[in-house]
C-alpha cells in the first residue's frame, strides 16, 4: 500500500472470462447467445488506476481490445498471476506504449513465469532485435511484497491444481483468479479485504478452479465488505441468473464494471 499516506483505488474489469471467454466459439447454449452486454466476458484481466498511474494484472489474448476499450493511454506496469495463454498472450501488444512512453514496459512475475515469457516471446530477448519488437523489463515476484514507486503490493501463493499461482494484494483490494487452493498461511495476507476479487468458475466443482461453494467459502472465512466474482464460463448461467443465488454483499463481475476503494 502507499506509505503513509491515504489513497484512492479505482479497479476496472478489462475481463471477467475463462480462458475461452463468452460466448464461446461455436456454442448455441442460452448464455453465449444472450444479448445482455454483461453476459460477453473477455479474458480475465483487472486494471488499477493508484495515484495516477495504470496497473494491469494479466495480458491475455485480449489485451489490445481491452486497453482501446478503456482509452488507456500510460501503463506503468503489467503483473502476472501465471503464463497460461489467457494471461499473458497479450503482452506484444505493450508495443504502442513503449512507443508513446519511449520506454520498457515493467513486466512483474515469478521466474517460472519469466522463463515462460522469454521461451515464447524469444524475439523480445533475442541478440539481434527486429525493430518495432515490444519491449519489456522483467521483474522478480517472490512470497514478499514489493514496491512500484511508492505503492505496496502483497503477492498470495494460491494453487491452479498443481500449479503455483499468485493473487495479488493491494491496500485493501485483493485479486485472486485461477485458484482453488489457498494455503492458511496465505490466506493471513488477505485477511482485513475491503473488497475481493475472486474466481468462481461455475457451480458444479472443477479440477482446478474454486466452484461457487468454494469461493463463498473464502469469502466467508475473510469477510470482505464488498465481494466480487471473476473468471466465470458459460456454464455457470447468466449474470442476472448468478446473481439472484449470491449473499447480499457478493456481486457477479462484468467487463468493464468500475469499483473506487478509498484506503486509510
């Protein structure tokens, strides 16, 4: 969090899909061919405006549509939950903004994660460049918490099946996606959220991801103020649908939905 110092979060939900997005290629079932905007879902991604400067967690395939969508003209850093391709298959597109900030763009993550980055995007690390290749600074993401500038950030080791994921934590706003298992020692990190982000992939349990159940059972042990649900697939149901089965301080996440968090 800001040292120190009172502060405003302004959260904005690039995306709120799984890693097919909705409606989904092909798909005829009643969510994919509802009308209602809140029903089209983008890969999951949540932008952070904190003392004037833009952060992005996760860069998936929609990254491009999602920053013109939002006419985001500076991006001070891009953090990364995991390199599955719904996370981070956006990240050549952080050309415009070297461009127009005349500068890498920081990439925060865990190595795994940067060894990911530099096998698929090898031309970005190659010895002789191409010109007009995006290009990025990468930065190490342990179990600490670390600063951009003067803004704290807490990383969550959370579990996507076997895989070690992070969630991240800022002031009293805490995002978490991919998940379903949180370590108890973890879960001490999120403790006193105002507001949290957090994946509900469907009702029916799933290998890798929280179900309802088990993301209203994180919210329940944390007691956030305010809870919002993120990476939800076509067979979970429409949002108006979702919506009228959750706890009255629970909400269904739409791309594009803003939330402000004053921290103290």
């Amino acid at each position: 969090m800001l040292e120190h110092e009172n502060f405003k979060i302004e959260a904005t939900f690039l995306g709120t899909g799984t890693s097919q997005g909705v409606p989904v290629i092909a798909c005829e079932c009643d969510v994919c061919k509802s009308v209602n905007p809140k029903d089209k879902r983008l890969r999951s991604s949540l932008l952070l405006k904190i003392n004037g400067q833009h952060f992005v967690i996760d860069a998936g395939p929609d990254f491009r549509q999602q920053m013109l969508r939002e006419q985001l003209i500076s991006l001070r850093a891009i953090l990364l939950t995991h390199e599955h391709v719904d996370h981070i298959f956006g990240l050549d597109d952080i050309r415009s903004f070297n461009w127009v900030q005349k500068s890498p763009v920081d990439i925060y993550a865990e190595s795994r994660v940067q060894e990911a980055i530099k096998r698929i995007f090898n031309y970005v690390f190659a010895d002789h460049k191409y010109p007009g290749i995006p290009k990025m600074k990468l930065h190490m993401v342990s179990g600490r918490s670390f600063k951009i500038d003067e803004i704290k950030f807490v990383p969550v080791r959370c579990f996507h099946h076997k895989l070690p994921v992070y969630g991240f934590r800022v002031g009293d706003l805490t995002y978490i996606t991919d998940t379903n298992s949180i370590p108890d020692e973890e879960m001490l990190k999120i403790e006193g959220t105002k507001i949290l982000i957090i994946n509900a992939l469907r009702e029916e349990k799933h290998i890798s991801h929280f179900n309802l159940d088990e993301a209203l059972a994180v919210i329940y042990r944390i007691q956030p103020q305010k809870a919002f649900l993120t990476h939800l697939s076509h067979a979970f149901g429409k949002h108006e649908d979702i919506q009228k089965k959750l706890p009255a301080n629970v909400f269904v996440g739409y791309d594009g939905m803003k939330l402000v968090l004053n921290n103290s």
